[in-house]
C-alpha cells in the first residue's frame, strides 16, 4: 500500500467523536466499524496533540470552541 492509498479512505468523515478509556496502563480508543486501538501514554499524548493540529487546520476558524 502506497502512502496515497493510505491517506484516501472509501467512507464518509466520522461526525460523532471515538471513546477513549484507560486499561492497565494503556489508553484505549474505540471508533466506528470495532476499530480500537491501544497506546501508550506517551503514543495516546502525541497522538492527542495531532488531531488537535490536524482538526485546527481542516476546520474553519468560526467552527472551532473556545479554549483555555
């Protein structure tokens, strides 16, 4: 799988946000189709930090809640 396959994706954005969890030690997120993933700490901060950049980018600046 090339990295333009990767990117694209056959379904529809996701509107409802995933769920996440703690377990063990893990952080555990659970999305749409049974997709669940589990990280680490560390993983699930850097990852965190990510989609907030990548969703600030995508989105308007009038669609985003006020933070702080």
């Amino acid at each position: 799988m090339n990295e333009d396959e990767q990117h694209s994706h056959a379904q529809s954005p996701q509107t409802r946000p995933g769920s996440v969890s703690t377990e063990n030690g893990q952080v555990m997120l659970d999305g749409p189709d049974g997709v669940a993933v589990a990280m680490t700490p560390e993983a699930a901060l850097e990852t965190g930090r990510r989609l907030i950049a990548a969703a600030e980018a995508a989105a308007p600046p009038a669609t985003m809640p006020a933070t702080g």
